[in-house]
C-alpha cells in the first residue's frame, strides 16, 4: 500500500492509556499511525483501519524499532512524528530496587527511546522534516516525599536533557525534538482506589486526563518554532509548593 500523502505517526506504548489516546486522536486528524507494544494485535481498543499498522515487540529492544520503522516505510513511505511514549514506573525505596528492576527500567525507559529515535532519524533527515515527543514525568523536577521514585527519575530525566542535545544537533536539518513531562495520568497504570490521593500530588487538585497530553502532544507537532522545550501538563506541581 502506498499512501504517501498522509502525514505518518508512530505511537510506542500504543496499547493503553495515553499512547492509545495519541493513536486515536491521530486518527481522527488524518494521519497514517503504526501502533507498537507487546500485545498491540490483541489489544480490542485498537480498531482495525485502514491508515493503522500494529507491531508486537518489547520495545527495549532494537529488533522491534527495526520493525516497526520499516513497517512505517513499507506501508506509509515516510515518519512524520515519533512519540516515544511506552513507559513503566515502579515505585520503591532505593536500596530496595534489584538488579532486575534496574535493567527492566532502562531497557522499557531508556533503550527504548534509544532505539526507535535512532530508526526514524535517516527517514526524516531524508524527508528534511520530522518530529520526536519524549514522554517524561514531572516527578523528574518535583520529587514527592511518599512517592519513592529514584528509578523512574534515573531513567526519565534523561528525556529532557537529551531531547535539548537533540534539538540543537538536528535543527538545521528540519528535525524538532520535544519532551512532554505529565503529571499523575487518569490510565490504567493507576488504580482507581488511589486516584483520591494522586489528586493531591497537583496544585489544581485533578489527575490529568489522558486528552489533557495528547494536547500537549498535538501542540508541539503543530508548533514549527519549537524545539527542545519540556512541556510539563501537571495541573502546576512543578511551579512550586501548595
Ligand atoms: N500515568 C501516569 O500517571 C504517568 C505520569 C507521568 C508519566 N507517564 C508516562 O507516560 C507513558 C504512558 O503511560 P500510561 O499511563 O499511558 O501507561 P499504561 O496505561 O500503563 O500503558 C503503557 C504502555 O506501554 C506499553 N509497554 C510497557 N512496557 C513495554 C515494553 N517493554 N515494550 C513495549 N511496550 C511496552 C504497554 O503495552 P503492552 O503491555 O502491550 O506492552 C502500554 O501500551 C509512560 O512512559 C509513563 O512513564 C505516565
């Protein structure tokens, strides 16, 4: 299928939440979107279409950003937009994070950013244009004592220091790197038992709806002046104390 026409989106963590959000609302804005997670041909809120491809793979891994850019030029013949948003978060004390943890963090936070960014960087600097979103979390400038997070901080604050690197190497190639930061998101890595508290982690005392970061994505694909920015969606919590 060739379908050159369209602008082409690729949404890692394409099965739930807020990477399922960016697919729909992509979507429904015309664009051509390659969906990957590790079960994204079982997920049923996927809905077969004609302008969306689905890749199964653990995405810390160089074989699946392999795969899913090569569906992304087979099917599509270019990537627009990469939004590098399959993510975990495990909340522990620090001295009680393994080994295991630690490689299954930087594998899912780290490598998989590494990966994909790398497949899709030739495509667009041949197009000379693309767009990258690395999805962080304001946990990164706004620790919260009781929410043990060193891990998730480790792996994630790096989204922003190196998506500025990032923006600066590539500008005069067309190529635009942004961060999105969320606060605590209403998905279903939350139970709904602790949304009461995660309330309060927000000086506008809500979670984010997942709408709320696919704005902010949608915004910065849309805003051809800017690059390297870190756009935090945090109901505020990073503005200071409350
Ligand atoms: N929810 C929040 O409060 C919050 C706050 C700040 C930042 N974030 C960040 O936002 C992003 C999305 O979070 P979410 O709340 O939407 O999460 P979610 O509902 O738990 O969804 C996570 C997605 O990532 C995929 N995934 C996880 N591990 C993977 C792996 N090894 N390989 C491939 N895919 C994998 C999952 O699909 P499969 O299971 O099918 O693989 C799923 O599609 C993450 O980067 C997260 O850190 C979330």
């Amino acid at each position: 299928m060739s379908n050159s026409q369209k602008s082409v989106a690729i949404v890692t963590g394409a099965s739930s939440g807020i990477g399922l959000g960016l697919v729909q609302a992509l979507l429904a804005r015309d664009y051509a979107v390659i969906a990957t997670s590790r079960t994204a041909t079982k997920s049923k809120n996927l809905a077969a279409s004609p302008n969306l491809v689905l890749v199964d793979g653990d995405i810390g891994k160089k074989t699946t950003a392999v795969a899913v850019a090569n569906a992304a030029m087979k099917h599509f013949g270019r990537i627009d937009l990469l939004v590098n948003n399959a993510g975990m978060f495990m909340s522990k004390l620090f001295t009680d994070y393994t080994e295991e943890d630690f490689a299954l963090m930087v594998s899912t936070n780290v490598a998989s950013f590494f990966y994909m960014s790398q497949q899709v960087i030739p495509a667009m600097q041949r197009q000379k244009s693309g767009h990258i979103v690395n999805i962080s979390t304001t946990l990164v400038d706004q620790p919260v004592l009781g929410v043990p997070a060193s891990l998730p901080v480790l792996t994630k604050s790096t989204m922003s220091a190196v998506s500025r690197e990032l923006a600066i190497e590539y500008a005069a190639q067309g190529i635009r790197i942004n961060t999105v930061s969320p606060g605590t998101v209403n998905t279903p890595m939350h139970a709904s038992e602790d949304h009461e508290t995660l309330k309060k982690l927000h000086p506008i005392q809500r979670l984010a709806e997942i709408s709320d970061i696919v704005d902010a994505v949608l915004y910065l694909t849309s805003a051809s002046f800017v690059t390297g920015e870190n756009l935090r969606v945090d109901g505020g919590a990073h503005a200071g104390r409350w």
